[in-house]
C-alpha cells in the first residue's frame, strides 16, 4: 500500500520544528504555490495540501494525535493524504466540516460582461446606448422551477432528501465515516423527475436581449460600468446576476487627453505671433476664441480653465491646454521675400549677421 507523504515533509520542516517554523514554512508555499500566482495547473492541488497540511500541525492537539498515530510515527501509514484529513475534519476532506444538510436550490445568477464602443465626444457628455446580449431568463414554461407543469421536484431517490451520501473507509483507527454532496440532485435534497420540455429541468433558457446603458459624462477608455441585475437569471428563484460594460473610446484627431484635463496645438503665422491676434479654434463644446499676445513664442501654453472633460458623476471640469507653435513661411512670393528681406534689414538680422547661443535648459 502506497504511504502517504508526512505533513512535516509537505510543509519542508522537521519534526522539532517550532510552531513558528511551521508558520514561516506554511507562508512561504503558500505565496509560492497559490493559484492566483502560479499558473502551474497543479498548484491548486499543492496549495491545498499545504493548507491542510498546516491546519493540522498548528494546532496542538491535533499535531499531538498525529504524531502519536500519523504517518512516520511508528504506526501503520495512511492510504493517501485524503485519509487524513477526513480522520482529523471529518467528511470531504480538507475543510469539508461537518454534514450541513441539503443545499438550497437557489442560487444567484452568473455575471456577464459586454465591450462598447464610444466616440470621444460620446465619452466626454455621456450617452444612452442600447447593447445587445445574450443571457440566461427563467423559463416561462415552468416558471424557473425546472419540473414540466402540473408536476413538482420530489426528495432525492437516492439521498433520501438529505442532499448527502455517506460511505465507509477503513484505516488505522478503524472505520471512518464520510460524507459527500449527493452527485444526483448536486446536495439539494430535491430531483426532477419530469423535467420541463423547454429548459429540460435547468429552470432557465437562453435568449437575447437589450439592455440600455445609461453612461456618464467624463467616462475614458477603460473603464468599467456595472448594471444591477441585468446579469443571467438566478436558479430557483435566486437573484439574477450583473452585467459589466467595458468601455472602449475612441481616440481624438484634434485633442488629446490626460485624466480629465485636453490638450491641443495651435497653428498661428510669423506675423501673428509677432504682432498678436484675435483667433477662435474648434473646443470640445464648439469654437472657442483664443488670444494671442503680440511677441508670442513657439511653445508657449495657453491654459483655457474649464473647457476640459467633465468629471464622472461629480461636478467640474478638466481644463484645455493650447500650444502654440509658430510656423515658418514656405515657398515664398518675390513680394513676400523683399518685405521680410527689408525686415531683417531694419532688425539687423541679416543672413551674414551675428547669431545669439543660449545655454539648454536640460
């Protein structure tokens, strides 16, 4: 007969070990070995053992008992690890407790989840958009209760009604009694033995549906909205679940966004720059006029407060940030390049002139 491993070599410790080696250990495997982190499709199984392995040795009494009759104590060895657990936590294992009786047939629906697709102004001001989904609804044949009409479920033929089944197994200590969920009407004490036509027994069918989004102002890429209740449908009688809408917007061609703050580049001539200008540039609600001051560098950032992003579901707005960027004259007239000529003359910048250097800011 195959031994089972010894809850001290699970846990990496000796048998002298201190119940705060044995905390460190069970720490250490646990993190390496937990399934949110490890992808290994048997750690599950190993975290598990590990668990168990440490429910049983951290706790005195039961560390005592195993050492006295566990395996590598002298006695004669367990079958597998499953026995025990079931000697010490009774039936099902590790965390299986005590028997609990027949489960209830009710259960809330599952989540589910839909992309949509906004525009930049849709995610700006917010829209209503009618997504299309697929989900489960309670049948309407049998009103969710999964037995053809005019006949009920009945108490489990095979469980009695009790939504368990006890076997026997024998070890060490003698026989040990377990319990599992009764696999035929899955722990709810209930079968069907006239199933519905139109669901065949399940309670629920599925059908396609419309549900209306109401998305706010401010929303950005990424983001997610929930939908109370317009999940799938509970089973017997439970309540439905969620839907979870994934928000996807589409980039901008003239703004670009930081949280609820734009920013945006604005073209103005040589001339422009130099002598000032009235100017009006397309917002986000709209033209929107723009000043700029006579002498006006390339780079310089004009800040319009409040012409921004709405914030989600509060009041305010981001702002706008206009760069402007001065751009050079190309394929000049003779009348163009005589007047800038002359220009350049009057300012002392000719092209034989002195250049001035200035230090980097960087």
């Amino acid at each position: 007969m195959a031994r089972a491993r010894d809850l001290y070599e699970v846990l990496g410790v000796g048998r002298d070990a201190t119940d705060d080696d044995i905390r460190k250990a069970y720490r250490r495997l646990a993190r390496e070995h937990h399934p949110d982190v490890n992808g290994d499709p048997a750690a599950e199984e190993r975290f598990k053992e590990v668990a168990g392995a440490y429910e049983i040795l951290s706790d005195p009494d039961r560390r005592a008992r195993y050492d006295a009759y566990g395996d590598g104590a002298g006695g004669q060895p367990f079958s597998d690890i499953t026995d025990i657990f079931e000697m010490f936590f009774g039936g099902g294992g590790f965390g299986g407790g005590r028997s609990r009786g027949p489960r209830s047939r009710r259960r809330r629906g599952e989540d589910l989840a839909v992309a949509a697709r906004l525009g930049f102004g849709e995610a700006a001001f917010g829209v209503r958009r009618d997504l299309e989904i697929e989900r489960l609804t309670t049948c309407d044949r049998c009103a969710g209760e999964g037995a053809e009409p005019g006949t009920s479920p009945i108490a489990c033929r095979t469980c009695g009604g009790t939504g368990e089944v006890q076997s026997v197994r024998r070890s060490v200590f003698g026989a040990l009694m377990t319990t599992q969920p009764c696999t035929t009407c899955r722990g709810t004490g209930q079968e069907i033995p006239d199933p519905c036509t139109v669901c065949l027994g399940e309670g629920r069918v599925r059908q396609a549906a419309t549900v209306t989004a109401e998305i706010p102002a401010g929303v950005s890429d990424g983001m997610e909205l929930r939908i109370g209740g317009s999940g799938n449908a509970g089973a017997g009688g439970g309540a439905p679940g969620d839907l979870f809408v994934r928000l996807q917007v589409e980039e901008s061609d003239r703004f670009e966004r930081r949280g609820q703050d734009l920013f945006t580049v604005l073209d103005v001539t040589v001339a422009q720059a130099a002598l000032g200008a009235k100017l009006t540039i397309e917002g986000l609600d709209g033209p929107e006029p723009v000043k700029i001051e006579a002498g006006t560098d390339s780079g310089t950032i004009l800040k319009m407060k409040g012409k921004g992003v709405p914030n989600v579901q509060r009041r305010g707005r981001g702002d706008l940030f206009v760069t402007v960027h001065v751009t050079t004259p190309q394929d000049l007239g003779r009348e163009e390049r005589k007047l800038l000529e002359r220009l350049a003359e009057l300012r002392g910048e000719a092209d034989d002139g002195p250049g001035t250097l200035r230090r980097p800011s960087y």
